[in-house]
C-alpha cells in the first residue's frame, strides 16, 4: 500500500520553463491539496481539489495550475517557473468530512523544487 | 485576518526536560486542531487531533495537547522529551464552517532542538 506519492523528489529547472509537479494517492480520498513550505511561513494551502474535476484557490495560488481528471492524481503545474516558487512542496489527502468534521490530511513525501 | 500562530520559533532542551509548544489560533465557533510533527528529511505526521470531547488529548510517542477554548489555544505538551524527538512541531486549525471541512490552517512551526 503505497499510500500518497508525489514525484519527482527533487526538480532543478529554469526560469520562465515549465514544471509539473505529480501526486498520486492510493486511499480514493476526496479530498487533495497542495502546499508549499517555506522558511517563516510555515505550509501555505496552493490549491485543493474535493473530487474530480472540483478544485479551488487556497491561501497562495498565483503561478500555479492544478487539475484532477482522476481522483487519484492531483498534479500541479508551475506555467512559468520564477524563483520565488523555490520551495518544497507537499501533497496531502484526506477522506470526505462529514457533519462538519475535519479529517486528517495525509502528506506524501514532498518535492524540492529549485528555479534558478 | 485569521491565523494560526505558534510563538516559539525555536526550543532547545535536553533530554528528560519537559516541553511545552504554544499554539494560538484566531478562529472563531467550532475548531478541528492538530498537531503534526516533520523530523528531519521527512513528511509531516500526525501526532494527536482534538475534534470533541475531553479536551486533553492523548497521542503518539507520549504527546498530549489541551485544548482550552477560552484562551483559542492548543498547546502541545511531554513530560520528558527523548534526542529522537528533534523535529519541526506544526499546529493546523481546521474551522469547518468558515472555512470547509477539510481546509487546514498551519502555524509557522516550532523547530525544537533536543540535547542528549
């Protein structure tokens, strides 16, 4: 049981090229998100998905674009690197809440991107 | 704005010291709280969860976290802290019914630092 995966582990790339970051979650969770973390900031929320083909903004989305085709892929794609968007980046999952109950999320690995 | 703030940016102590980490979040009505641990090189754990009930709560490796709504906290506390848990401490706010049901809010983290 693999669990959540993200891939690659780690991204060197260019400014202004584009990169997609890939998550994989094998539990059929409803829900995905994507965070990046950053030193002083803590996780910051990018995007978020509640099922397939559902997804909305969290805390900081400018420069990103996610898609959920499939329930179980949520990949994010940086349009156009910049080196701001240097950072690590988690995956997280988690089941459907019910009567307003939040669930634990479940974080994969991560991927440390640098944009040089 | 809403937030999730934990003041102790940095914890050094030696083993068998006795820890307290600080988390204080601005959200108001009813509160999902967390605490995930992220040792070195690694992805975030979840170390204990308040959703209901008794408000001092029991989790992995001898952690326990009161929850104490008058004072919008949920400190993070062990007896008697081991070298092995060195690692980054994050609180994480979930406020069902302002923000979604699965939406997490993050501290900045608390690096603690244990001496042997």
């Amino acid at each position: 049981d693999a669990g959540i995966t993200q891939s690659p582990r780690y991204k060197i790339t260019e400014t202004g090229r584009q990169v997609t970051l890939m998550c994989h979650q094998t539990w059929s969770h409803s829900y995905m998100f994507w965070y990046r973390q950053d030193l002083g900031h803590g996780l910051r929320l990018i995007y978020y998905s509640a099922a397939a083909d559902i997804t909305d903004k969290g805390e900081v989305p400018d420069g990103y674009v996610v898609s959920r085709s499939k329930t179980e892929n949520f990949p994010l794609t940086l349009e156009s690197a910049t080196r701001s968007q240097t950072s690590v980046y988690f995956c997280a999952s988690s089941g459907r809440a019910s009567g307003g109950l939040g669930n634990e999320q479940f974080f994969g690995p991560g991927t440390r991107l640098t944009v040089l | 704005a809403q937030s999730v703030s934990q003041h102790n940016h940095h914890v050094i102590l030696s083993e068998a010291a006795s820890l307290e980490l600080g988390c204080n979040y601005s959200y108001g009505g009813t509160v999902n709280l967390f605490w995930y641990v992220q040792y070195p090189g690694q992805h975030l754990q979840l170390l204990l969860k308040y959703f209901s009930g008794d408000p001092l709560v029991k989790g992995i490796k001898g952690f326990e976290a009161e929850f104490i709504k008058s004072k919008f906290s949920f400190n993070l506390r062990k007896p008697s802290v081991q070298w092995s848990d060195t690692a980054e401490y994050f609180c994480a706010v979930n406020a069902p019914y302002q923000t979604g049901a699965n939406n997490l809010f993050f501290g900045t983290g608390t690096r603690l630092t244990v001496i042997p």
